[in-house]
C-alpha cells in the first residue's frame, strides 16, 4: 500500500507554510501594517 503524501512530511518543522499578510486596516501600537504567518505542517499550529 503506498503511503500517502500526508506522511511524508511527520517531522516537527520538517515543512513549514508561510504566509506574509499586508497591509492590513489597523496598524499595530508601532505603526506595523504587515505581519509574517508560519505554520507548522506537521502540528498545523501557527
């Protein structure tokens, strides 16, 4: 039975998404209007 492609990746950080988001409506207390989101594939956690 092959493995399915979901298994590939089972190690901590092993693949990791990235996603910049910008500009955003509201700026943060420094005037930031753009932030970077990491997502780790093995856990799914941000």
């Amino acid at each position: 039975m092959p493995k399915s492609r979901a298994s590939k990746f089972d190690k901590i950080l092993e693949l990791t998404n990235v996603d910049l988001c910008c500009p955003v409506l509201v700026a943060s207390f420094l005037g930031i209007k753009y932030f970077l989101l990491f997502i780790n594939n093995h856990s799914k956690k941000m």
